[in-house]
C-alpha cells in the first residue's frame, strides 16, 4: 500500500501548480500558459506510466500534482472564455469524458503494476495525454488566425461595450458552427492518436526493459 505521504506531496504539487501556472497566464499570455500547462502535463504523464518503479512512479506523481493544478486553473478559463455558446456543452463533455477515461486506463497501468492504492492511481497517468486541450476551443481561434494576439472574447466584448475598437478577425465574427465541430473533433481525433500510438511505444520498451 502507498503510504498517506505520496498523498501530501500530490496536493503540495497541486497548489503549486495552480500558482505556477497563473503566473505564466499573467505573464506571457493565456495561450502560453495553456501550450505551457499542456507539454507539463504530457511529460509528467509520459515519466509516471513509463515508470520501472516505485521511486520513478512518485517522481512522476508529484510532477502530475502540478499538472492537474494546471488543468484546473486552465481548462474552466478557456472554455468559458473562448467556446461559443452552441459549442460550450460539446466542449465540456469532451473534457470529462477524456478525463474520466485517464482514470481508468491510469488505475489500469500504474496500480496494477505497482501494487499500489487505488486513491494514489486516480489522477495521474493517461488523462494528460487524452486531449482533453488540444481538442479545446482555443485551437479553433488559433485556426482561425494565427496573427490575433492573446485577447479573449470577454474582453473584446467589454472593448465593444467601451466603445473601443476591435481589430483583427475577431470584428468580422467566429467561425460557423458546422467549421468549428469539424476543426476541434478532427485537432483532437488527430493528436490522440499520435499519443496512443507514442504510449503504446513507451510501454512496448518498458516490457523490453523489464524482460531483459
């Protein structure tokens, strides 16, 4: 059994995370803080599936801590913010479902390969890897033009309200419905499968490992 410690440290990550990652939106934007929390969070995923023991899974735990304090600082900004109103369910629902299907295939991997509780085993693993962002909206407005700056639009909205101008694509209005469905399902069918096919790599050579 995991000692209650390996729980203290994921939640010392967690709000570490949280603040760390408000800092980067604060700093650099809202979309390098999102690609930022992103790669975080992959990278935390890949060490602690990978893991060939228990020293590398908690490494990778307390990693994934700071990278769950990405997602929930990130994931509720930017669907709020940048999903339009007739995709915002369709967005929400991808975000869930990718992560409740990481915990199963978490619990999966990592507590049957290390003997360990199952409240250890309920974060981390796959669920960075699902696509829960890339299949967000955020990527539909960088479709849509990779030249607009980092303004979200809540607050083109309250410029419009000021009596500010707004410039760039945004003026000319969002994407239609039917383009935004297709540009999200086909960015998050694409990078999912790049992901499997990359841990199913990742757990071939650790089998490799192990049997030699």
């Amino acid at each position: 059994m995991a000692p209650p410690s390996s729980n203290v440290v994921f939640f010392a990550s967690f709000i570490l995370g949280c603040i760390t990652i408000s800092k980067v939106m604060n700093t650099d934007g809202r979309i390098r803080g999102f690609q930022f929390g992103i790669f975080w969070h992959i990278g935390d995923s890949v060490i602690q599936i990978a893991s060939v023991n228990h020293g590398v899974f908690l490494v990778g735990y307390s990693f994934t801590g700071m990278g769950v304090g990405f997602s929930a600082v990130t994931g509720p900004i930017y669907l709020m913010e940048f999903a339009p109103s007739l995709s915002l369910g369709l967005m929400a629902s991808m975000h869930r479902s990718c992560q409740n299907t990481g915990y199963f295939f978490s619990t999966t991997f990592t507590a049957g390969q290390h003997d360990l509780a199952p409240a250890e085993s309920s974060m981390p693993g796959v669920q960075g890897h699902n696509g829960r962002y890339y299949g967000g909206p955020d990527l539909t407005r960088l479709h849509q033009d990779k030249r607009d700056r980092d303004i979200s639009f809540m607050q083109k909205e309250y410029r419009e309200i000021l009596g500010q101008p707004v410039l760039g694509k945004e003026a000319r209005g969002f994407m239609s419905n039917d383009r935004l469905l297709l540009t999200n399902c086909t960015d998050f069918i694409r990078i999912l499968l790049v992901i499997l096919v990359t841990t199913g790599i990742i757990n071939i050579g650790v089998l490799v490992i192990n049997g030699m």
